[in-house]
C-alpha cells in the first residue's frame, strides 16, 4: 500500500502502524491520480498543440489512456483491500 503513496508517507509512523488507515490513504491518493489523468487528457491536445508534432501529441494521448486503465485496475484492487481490512466481505457478481 505505501507503494501506492508519495514517497514521504513511509515517514509517517501512524500510517505503518494502522493499515485501515493506510488504506483509506492510498484509496484517496490513487482517486486524486485519475483525476489528474482525466484532466491531463482532456487538455493535452490543447495544451501541446503549438509545441509538439501530432504524432507526439497522439502519444502522449496514448500514455494518458494507457495510464488511465492502469489506475482505474489500482483503484478497484486498493478499494477492494480497504473493503476487506475493514470487515466488508466481497460478493462475486456475474
């Protein structure tokens, strides 16, 4: 879970020793992680238009989404370590 966190969050002897804690943490930083990618892809094309190639832009457009699902697969596992530290029990859906 600390991997999922700034760096300088291993300094803070209360988010070791509280893994619900942890949790909830990581949860918000990873939330804050795909708004800042949502964001990011809804300006890049703007924002770089007059400084890079297409092609550039279209790539970066591409480690956007790329980045997106990364984080939204984070989101669903930390979310789901949350739920069981707290005592919430997972139902398989179909």
């Amino acid at each position: 879970m600390l991997d999922l966190c700034p760096a300088e969050y291993r300094r803070y002897a209360g988010l070791r020793r509280h893994v619900v804690v942890l949790a909830r943490f990581a949860v918000l930083h990873v939330e804050a992680q795909q708004a800042a990618c949502r964001r990011g892809l809804s300006q890049i094309r703007s924002d770089l238009k007059d400084f890079a190639t297409l092609e550039v832009v279209e790539a970066a457009v591409i480690t956007f989404q790329l980045d997106e699902a990364r984080l939204l697969a984070t989101r669903r596992a930390v979310g789901l370590v949350e739920d069981a530290l707290r005592g919430r029990r997972y139902t398989a859906r179909l």
